[in-house]
C-alpha cells in the first residue's frame, strides 16, 4: 500500500471519484460529537493562520483507505472507498456548504470552491461521473441535492425520499455546517470576505489525512478494522458486512457504479432498514436483531455457542478456515435465509408455526433456540412435517418451564442438537423427538405427563416477571376451549394475569373455622388449612385472564362480588366455565387446574417414552395426533371483533 498524505482540499483536486459500495454503512455522523469535533479542528487551523502563517503545519485527521477501480476510455479515474466513507462524506458536505455560503455573498470563491465538488472536461456518463463522490444508495439522492442543487433527481438511481433509509443525516450536516460557517465569517453583523479567504486556506494546508492507496496484496479488512477513530463505533454487523463484501472485491464497475453493488442490493440492504435496526433484549444484553439474527446463524452453523462479543472474530475465522461457501453469493444467500426466518420469529403471522415458536419463544425468553429454530425451518427435509417439530420443541420448553427445570443447559444442548439433526442420515423430526423424549435428567429431560399435572396443579406458577409465560398458556387454552359454536373472536383488550381469589385473601376470603380468631390462635389443623390456601393462590387453577379496569374493580373484593363480576363482565371461554362453581376454595382451585391440564395436554403433547404411565410401546404420543397445536388466530374478516 502508498500512503499519502493530502488535505480536505487535496482529497478532491483534480479529476477523480470517490466510489462508496452499497455495503458500507449509510451516512452516520452527527453535530454532536462528531461535526462538532471537526469544526473545532478546523477553527483551531484558523486560529493558527490568524496567529502567525509561518507556523502553520496540518493537523492529522485519520487515514482514508480506498483501491484503484480499472477504468477504460473515457471513464474518470475512479477509487473504491473501504474506509473512511463518513469523513470523504463529511468533506464534501462541509465544501458544499463553505460554496453555498460564499455564493449567498457574491464571493468569487463559490466558483473555486465548486471544482473540489464537481468534475468536468470528457467524461463516459456525466451524469453520475461529474460527482467527486458517489454515495451509496441510502445517500445519494439527499446527497446530490446537496451538491449539485440544480441536478434532475429523476435520473439518479437512489432510494425514493418516502423510504425510510434516506440520507436526512447528511441534509443535517450541510445545514450545521453552513450555519456555522456563516456564524464564524460574520463579524460584528457583517459578513468578512477575508475569513472567508482564511478559512479556505485553513481546509487547504491545515488539515489533512493519510489516504492509503491499496496494491495487489493488500489485505482491505485487516486495515478496515484497525483503522477506525472519532467516528460511530462499529457493530458486529458493520465488521461482519465488510468482511464480506470486501472479499468480492475486484468486480469492476459498470454503467457508473461498483458491480458489487448489485450483490449488496439483493442480499444487504434488506438488512439495513428499521426493523433490523430494532433494539432487542437478551439476558442483560440489548443490540439490534440483525446483530443477534447473525449470532443466531453463526451458532446453527458451526453447532457451537457464540457470543455477540465474538460474533465478528468467530465468524472471520470459520469462513477463512473452512471455506463453508464456494462463493461470497452463497455466503450471502445463507445468510439472507437466515434472516427470513428470524423475519417471521420476530414479526409472527397468523397460521405460521415459526412464528408461533416466536411468540412463545419471547414470552418464556428462550432466544437460546433460535439457532435450532433456523436449522429446522431451512432444512428442507423437515418442510412437510415443520408444524410437528416446532410443536415438540416447544412442549419440551413449555412443560420444563411449568416443572421449574432448569435453563441453564439451554445454549449448548440446542446448538449440540443442530449438529446431531445435521448428522441425522434419517427423519430428522422423528430424530428431534425421540432425542428429546429420551433424556431423563433434570438437566435436559421432558416432563411426562404425570411429573407435568403434578407441577401444573400444585406448584405455584405466578410470579411477576412470569406474566408473559402465563399469558401466552391461557390465551392458548382460550382458544382451544372454543368450540364450533363459539363466536371466533379477536381480543382487543390488553389482558393481564389475575388471581381469581386474591393473594390478600384473609379479609374477604376466609377459611371459615379462621374467622374471629387471631394467627395465635389457630390449632395444628387450621395452619395445615391456612398454608394450603396460601400454596393455592398461585397455582394455575387459581389464574386467568381479565381486562386491568374489570381487575382493578374486583381487586381483592369479596369473594360472590368478585365471581359475580368475573361472569358478568368476560367473554373469555376461560373463565366462562366460573359459572359451574358456587365456591371457591383450595379444592375447586385444583378441580379447575385439572380441568385446563386437559386442555393443556392437547396442545403440548408428552414425550414419546413407552415407560410413561398409560402409554404403550407402539401407541402414538398425543401431540403427534395433533400437527398443529396452535389454530391461527381468527382474521379480522371473519370475527366478531371482542373486547374481552
């Protein structure tokens, strides 16, 4: 490589374009801290020419790297841009608006300043060639505006200004530069030609950069990354992306732009828009889904855990040590289905079983599964049983969940499961649930059907950071329990967790034989009743679904005001079957438990062990009858809108 050392001014002299692929990041600077940072560098390079020329030497501001493209013909001499995009970008931004303010004034150096901006002479396309830098897409339509007011709009490929990835960051940046530009060349209400002229002189020899010009065996990525100061910090994804894209490299240009581009369009910039952008929690961490969509296909591919921390390194070394792709297109292509699926995880539709593991996988925060979850919605051997493996999955998480297992094994066990499907030469679901069936530790076991009812009836189940969990089983019950006959409905209320005899039952809600007395008072037989009710309390028989305002106006009531609310005011198939009970206490908590433990074992079947209770050899497991757990949700066409 040849470094160069060069000035703001320097950068752009002569004829030449600066060309910035699709795949680096959109235009990121901002007035604070990064604009800010550079206009008191460039004011301290005027204070230095005001102070004594003689003395003046250029301040350091980084290191661009780019590469020379092959040009033919006519075609300008032109350079891919592998780092330093937002400062070339920011230069061109600064010189646009130093122009548009000496303009406003008359100033003979708007035209000096125009030939840093704009080529001209012969040119092969002198629409898109004219332009000392060309943008992404993402920027190049606000950015040549910017530049070129008086271009037509019409024939620049860019994105259309109603698209949510449009550069409104560099229109912001020419406004903060112009005004401070304007501030700093007004003195005393008056506008200075000669700071004009200073400050011109201050971008032409008091600032400069290292542009480091790339040979034939230059590595791009390993200057990229050491190679960075002052700017947005970089993602997992930045680094990932241009580890990427920079191994494409050499495909040349066509019709103005870099033919790498065209891979990027198809394959990146998907990945660029808001909804990748999204924040999203983990554990303690939060990043953005793309950072943790590409963890997620790292870990099913390699059948390893990864860490978002590792995600760049582990994936650097695993495509540079084992080749997994014959080229960066598949690469690429892997990728993209990766991220349908994790599309369709995080934004469910109605009918979709991934996206019905995704809700579930949210309410009971297993992100751990999502590697697996991939794997199995990619394999296409699994396509035609797809709704039986993720309802299997699931009930292995859910029933765990309701017995209190443990969690702890969950990141390891699923990526090591990927691998033992990948390696299955048989039926990979059929392999998935005789996996899982056999397993018999606390560790990693399926809770049959008796160890379940027992936890599902007796062990309390409500807890505050719960309510997600419980809420995505009843509203799954909810639409179980509804029959042919029922009204298909879509709730509109928000919903919450309730008790339906408070935890604060002692006022109201009494045990008989307690009534009068105080808790020293109470003999060996009523302090077994007492902690019987209070284990009661939180059980699942004890829990259902009401509207905030109808909980809040029952609360901790008497016990008939609460039921007589609880069925006059809900529509839920839920709590329709409260009419049957005329009391309520610990044994018709637990009726009512057992009574949605059956509906509950249709929708998560027990695992496929022939030891279990009742349940031969050569006999099929229940969810096996049942392929899809989880009827979609009634669309809107067809129900009568509810608010439950």
């Amino acid at each position: 490589m040849k470094p160069y050392t060069r000035s703001i001014i320097g950068l752009f002299d002569g004829k030449r374009r600066y060309l910035i692929p699709l795949y680096q990041r959109q235009y990121s600077w901002r007035d604070n801290p990064q604009l800010a940072l550079l206009w008191e560098d460039i004011e301290r390079a005027v204070a230095r020419i005001e102070t004594d020329r003689s003395s003046l030497t250029a301040h350091f501001m980084g290191a661009i790297v780019i590469n020379q493209v092959k040009t033919f013909g006519a075609q300008v001499q032109a350079f891919e841009v592998i780092d330093g995009q937002q400062r070339l970008t920011t230069f061109q931004l600064l010189l646009a608006a130093l122009r548009d303010v000496a303009l406003e004034h008359g100033s003979p150096y708007a035209q000096e300043i125009a030939k840093y901006l704009l080529n001209d002479g012969v040119m092969e396309r002198p629409e898109e060639e004219r332009y000392k830098l060309w943008p992404s897409i993402t920027d190049r339509r606000a950015f040549v505006s910017l530049i070129d007011p008086a271009a037509d709009l019409s024939g620049i490929a860019g994105l259309a200004e109603i698209d949510e990835l449009v550069g409104k960051l560099a229109t912001a940046a020419h406004a903060s530069f112009r005004a401070r530009i304007a501030r700093h060349l007004t003195v005393d209400g008056v506008y200075n030609e000669t700071r004009l002229q200073i400050l011109f002189e201050a971008l032409k020899d008091g600032l400069a950069v290292v542009s480091i010009e790339l040979e034939g065996g230059d590595d791009p990525q390993t200057i990229f990354e050491t190679l960075n100061s002052r700017g947005v910090p970089l993602s997992p994804a930045d680094l990932l992306r241009n580890f990427i894209f920079q191994r494409a490299k050499g495909m040349g240009q066509s019709d103005g732009s870099l033919n790498i581009d065209k891979l990027y369009e198809k394959h990146w910039l998907p990945l660029d828009r808001a909804f990748w952008t999204h924040q999203a929690s983990r554990g303690r961490q939060t990043r953005t889904r793309l950072d943790w969509m590409l963890t997620d296909h790292l870990a099913m591919h390699v059948g390893d855990i990864v860490s978002i921390e590792g995600l760049f390194a582990d994936y650097r070394k695993w495509i540079l040590n084992c080749s997994p792709f014959a080229t960066v297109a598949e690469e690429l292509e892997s990728i993209t289905a990766s991220a349908a699926v994790e599309h369709r995880l995080f934004a469910p539709k109605d009918g979709d079983p991934v996206g019905r593991f995704g809700l579930m996988a949210d309410a009971f925060d297993v992100s751990t599964a999502m590697p697996l979850a991939i794997y199995l919605a990619t394999e296409p051997s699994i396509a035609a049983r797809l709704p039986e493996a993720f309802a299997a999955l699931e009930s292995y998480i859910l029933r765990r969940d309701i017995c209190g297992l443990t969690t702890k094994n969950y990141n390891r066990f699923f990526v090591a499961l990927v691998t033992r499907l990948r390696d299955c030469e048989g039926d990979k679901v059929d392999e998935l649930i005789a996996y899982l069936s056999s397993r018999t530790a606390d560790l990693d076991r399926w809770p049959d059907n008796a160890e379940w009812r027992n936890n599902w009836i007796m062990r309390e189940q409500y807890k505050s950071a719960r309510q997600p969990r419980l809420r995505y089983i009843f509203e799954a019950i909810e639409r179980a329990k509804r029959t042919a006959l029922s009204e298909d409905i879509v709730i509109l209320s928000a919903l919450t967790i309730e008790h339906i005899m408070p935890q604060k039952w002692q006022v109201y809600w009494p045990i008989p034989d307690m009534v009068g007395l105080t808790e020293d008072q109470f003999g060996p037989e009523l302090v077994s009743q007492v902690r019987a009710r209070e284990a009661a309390v939180n059980t699942m028989g004890n829990l259902t679904l009401l509207t905030q305002a109808l909980n809040s106006t029952v609360s901790n009531g008497p016990h008939h005001d609460k039921l007589a609310a609880i069925k006059a005011n809900t529509a839920l198939a839920l709590n329709r079957d409260l009419q049957e009970f005329e009391t309520w206490d610990e044994v018709t908590i637990a009726e009512r438990g057992g009574s949605l433990f059956e509906v509950a074992t249709k929708l998560w079947g027990a695992p496929d062990r022939a030891e279990i209770v009742g349940l031969g050899a050569s006999e099929t497991p229940s969810w096996a009858v049942f392929p899809n757990p989880f009827p979609p949700c009634p669309s809107s066409e067809h129900s009568a809108q509810l608010a439950a």
